[in-house]
C-alpha cells in the first residue's frame, strides 16, 4: 500500500509541477493576503499588556487602522489568489483527462472488449474531480493549516516555550489516532468507489438500451436493477461517513480535552503573576488555532483517501500493459491494397480463432468474408488493421508485415462502414468529413452524391448543416449508412472494410446501400464481412471461415459447384434445395 500509495503521488505530483511557475505566484498570494490575517493576536496582546497600560490612545487606534489594512489586503490578495487557484486546478484535471483519453486510444481493442464504459466515464469524469476536490483541499485547508500551525508555534515559542512544548507532548495522540483508522477507512473508500463505478456503468446500460426497454416492456425491472446499484452506493457511503464520523469526533474529542489541560496551566500561570492577560490570550488564540488547524488536516483525511483511491483507479488504466503493439518504424505514405496471410494462428486466450490460416488477396480485389457467427469474420479484418496481432504467421501488406509498419500510417487510407455507423453530433458535413477535415465543401458533396446520399440531404431544410443528434438519431438507419459510406468514399480508401453495411436495412434502404456500395467496389482491395449471402455473389473471391481455418476459397459460381460449406448456408438461406443451387450462379 506504501509503494501504491507513493507511485499515485509522484503521478500526481508530475501534473503539478507542470505549473510550478504558477503555484510561485499562488504562495506569494498566500502569504501576502494570510500572514498579517493571522498576526492580529499579536496586535491585540500589543494592546492589552502595553498600550492600554500605557493610556496610549493613538497607538490603540494606529493598530486598529493596521487591522483595517490587513482585512483590504486580505480580501484583495484573496480574490486574486481564488483565481489563479481555479486556474491551476482546472488546468491539471484537463491535463489528468487527456492523458486518461491518450491512453485509452494506445490500448489494446481486447482491453477494450473486457472493459465497460461506464467504469471509463467514471475515472475520467468523477476520479478526476476527486483529484480537483483534493488539490482544491490542499491548497484551501491543507497548506494553509500546516503554515498557520507553524507560525502560531514560532510565535509561541518566542513568547513561553514552557507552555507550547507541554502541548506539543500531546501531539502524537493524533498520529497515534490516525494510524489506528487509516486501514480501515482506506477499506472503506474502496467499497465506495467499486460501489461508484457499478451504479456508472449501470446507469451507463441503462441509457443505451433505453428504446429495447420500452419495447420489451421492462422498464421496472430495468429502473429496479439501477435502484438497487444506487441502494448499494448509499450503504457504502453510510459506512464510510460513519466511520469518518467516529474519526473526526474521536479527534475532536482528544483536542478539546487536551486544550482544557492547557488552558487551566494557563490560568493558574496568571493567577500566580507568570503570565500577563496579553499573553495569556494571546496563548489562548494561537493554541485555539493550532488545534483548529489540526483537526482541519485530520477531517481531510476523507478527502485523501477518496484522492488516494481516485488515483489507483486512474492507475488501472495509466498502468495497463495491454497496449496496441505499434512497434514499426515504417510510414507508408501510399499503398496499393496487396494483402497476405501466411500460416497465421490467432487465439483469444487459452481460445483458438485461427490455426495456421494462409491467403492471398491482389489489390483491387473484392473478398467477401462469410461463415457462422463466431467463425473469425471481424478477427481477420482485425489482425489485417493490426488491431491484432498474430500469435504465430505473418500479416503482410504490400509485402511488408504489419510488425514492421507505423499501422497509423496505414489506417488512414483505410475505410471503414460498420452495421451501426457512428456518427457524431454536428453536421451533415462535419460527419462526412470527419476523417478528411480539410476537405473542400465541393469534395464533401462529391461524396455524398457517390453514396447515394446528396438527395436526401439536398431535401433537408439546412442541408448539409442539418445539425444531427448523437449517433445520428434524427436520421434514418439507411440515411446513417449513407452518411457513412459517403465518409468513407472522401477517405479516398485504398482498402476498404464493409462490417455487415446492409444486414440491419429495410429492402428499400438496402437496395440504395448497395447501389453505393457498388459504386465503390474495384477501385481499392475490399472486404465484406457479410451474413446475407445475397449481397456478395459479385466478389471476387469469397472465404469461408469454419473452425478456425478457411474452409473454402473460390468465387461464387465455384463454391456452388463445390456443394460444400457455402453452398450448405446458401441452400439454408434460400430455403432450396443444394442441388438446385446452380439457378442462382451469376
């Protein structure tokens, strides 16, 4: 826990010191609008022991007017100090944010399949105002007692060291105190979190399932289970502020109790002519606020620990080693499409997908890819975007296996249009040209006219700056995949992916789907992941997956005759006979 908690700190820290420059200014500030704030008992012991004394009025009011000043002062210093405070803050949560999003973005896509993205939008939103509401603790209560305790212990030194160090003797009951909770409360704020990140990716579910909801019908059952995460929440969080609750009174308690033992030596100091009613107030004010101050520390700890606990949730993303392998120096500016495979094996785990798997594919080539669910489809496009990577065997582009190849270079001439096209909240034009941004506006409706989409854009209202909902929701599925595929075709794609593009169409859509589609085919190498065999007797060459190998390669008309595995899904699609299959050659 010592090291953990030491590795979340120098993490921490490293955002910090990025602004170190401004966290000089931030103590100035402080010192400047604190330290005659805090001086003032100095003054009224000033007043009481020699001025009143004294009957020396212009002094008495000479030090009201110092008092007045260092009210403006601290007001002034104050307002400018809460400012560059908030700067600072909201600056390393900023920067906390983008290198959670960074590293998301390097890691690995099986990471991502294992993870929830409830739990992301937990880390990066809420463990990060933890981060903020500790920094803002820190430099709010943390800094600021540490500094008055150690200035109200100088000054008491200076005016009756006796006094101080018999308080001082009293001060490891708060170590001792703190030691004796810290575990268990750590414990604590654990469950809480973990209790967090369930209800997040509850709530998370909950969302994005809301329409089959409705349709099925169950939004009780579904309202019940996100209850019950919010229930469990409350019972974790009930535990902790119990338990903060008995720290904190507990502390308290050993204060007060110790500083009544102070004041009584105090008092009895006075009364035997030791201590002069200047002093002893002045005793009374700094030992009040060395106590204050104290406990204002120790009632942080709820804050640390929810800090502490924030940050190793946000190592558990920062720290994973599951990152994509992008080891490859080589930045291909350009490629023709030329694919290869060779004695590739690929397993999830201890699971095997593919077993010494080997195929060529020429550019300008169309592959379909077919077989059952689960065959490796989507696994063989994968290892080809080196998303994956092969356990055994080599993926090759142009010749070049993909170890070998900076895959971000390759990426961006690759198109892809999936069954559910993701689309962003904008425009029309921003979402086709989301992958091309320096697109012209004659480019984008270039596209758009490719896809078979400019006319159904042309009849909106605001056109191309129709502003669409998130994952375009005011658009129909068909419109999306349009939008989509137009996307792809201003990519100017050299190898093109089609993940199921019409499997989720009405007959009407999917037949304006697949015209654009065909518009495209032939100018780059592509692959069809498709289960309606219907939309793929055009490929050039068709593979079909089972148990881990190719089963079958050859176009469509040769697979019928071969009366294997695609003429069996064929025949079971078409509800006809194998034999009669050979109505359906092409």
């Amino acid at each position: 826990m010592k090291s953990e908690t030491k590795n979340n700190l120098s993490l921490y820290i490293e955002h910090v010191m990025r602004y170190s420059r401004l966290f000089k200014w931030l103590f100035i500030f402080y010192l400047i609008k604190h330290l005659p704030f805090i001086s003032i008992p100095l003054i009224i012991k000033l007043i009481v022991d020699s001025y009143i004394p004294a009957a020396d009025v212009m002094k008495i009011w000479y030090s009201i007017a110092v008092v007045v000043f260092f009210g403006i002062t601290n007001v002034v210093f104050h307002t400018g100090y809460s400012v560059l405070r908030t700067e600072i803050l909201k600056n390393i949560s900023r920067d906390f944010r983008n290198t959670i999003v960074h590293k998301l973005q390097i890691l690995s896509l099986s990471y991502h399949n294992k993870s929830q993205t409830g739990r992301y939008y937990s880390k990066i939103m809420i463990d990060v105002e933890h981060c903020e509401s500790f920094g803002n603790a820190f430099l709010d209560n943390i800094w600021s007692s540490i500094i008055t305790v150690l200035y109200a212990s100088l000054v008491l030194a200076v005016v009756n060291a006796g006094l101080l160090l018999i308080y001082i003797v009293g001060l490891p009951l708060y170590i001792l105190l703190y030691l004796l909770f810290k575990q268990k409360f750590n414990f604590f704020q654990h469950e809480a979190r973990m209790a967090r990140e369930d209800l997040s990716q509850a709530v998370n579910t909950f969302i994005q399932t809301s329409s089959l909801v409705r349709i099925h019908g169950e939004e009780k059952f579904e309202s019940d289970k996100v209850n019950k995460k919010s229930e469990h929440i409350i019972k974790k969080y009930k535990k902790l502020a119990g338990f903060m609750g008995l720290f904190s009174c507990t502390a308290s308690v050993t204060g007060q109790t110790y500083t009544i033992i102070i004041v009584a030596i105090s008092a009895i100091a006075v009364i035997q002519k030791k201590m002069l009613i200047g002093e002893l107030f002045l005793f009374l004010q700094y030992m009040n606020m060395i106590i204050n101050n104290i406990n204002q520390v120790i009632n942080q700890m709820q804050i640390f620990t929810e800090f502490n606990e924030s940050l190793n949730s946000i190592h558990e993303i920062l720290n994973s080693p599951d990152i994509e392998h992008n080891a490859g120096k080589q930045v291909l500016e350009t490629i023709n499409g030329d694919i290869d495979f060779t004695n590739v094996f690929f397993n999830f785990g201890n699971l095997p997908v593919f077993t010494d798997i080997s195929v060529s594919v020429k550019a300008g080539t169309t592959v379909a890819l077919v077989g059952p669910s689960g065959s490796g489809k989507s696994t063989f496009v994968n290892l080809i975007l080196g998303l994956y990577r092969p356990q055994n065997g080599a993926v090759l582009i142009d010749g070049i296996p993909i170890n070998a190849i900076d895959m971000r270079s390759i990426r961006k001439m690759v198109g892809v249009v999936t069954q559910e096209p993701i689309l962003f909240t904008g425009t029309i034009a921003d979402n086709i040209s989301h992958a091309n941004k320096t697109s012209r506006m004659s480019d984008i409706i270039n596209a758009a006219i490719k896809a078979n989409a400019h006319d159904f854009i042309s009849s909106l209202d605001e056109g191309y700056n129709t502003m669409i909902g998130e994952r375009g929701v005011t658009l129909s599925g068909g419109q999306r995949q349009r939008i989509a595929i137009a996307r792809a075709i201003l990519r100017k794609p050299r190898i093109l992916i089609l993940d199921e593009a019409t499997s989720a169409l009405d007959s009407e859509s999917e037949r304006e789907v697949q015209q654009a589609i065909e518009k495209m085919l032939g100018k780059q190498t592509t692959f069809i992941i498709a289960h309606r065999l219907s939309t793929v007797f055009h490929a050039d060459i068709i593979l079909v997956f089972k148990n881990g190998i190719i089963a079958e390669k050859g176009s469509h008309n040769e697979l019928i005759d071969l009366k294997g595995e695609y003429a069996r899904l064929l025949s079971a699609q078409l509800n006809m006979d194998i034999d009669k299959l050979s109505y359906m050659k092409i």
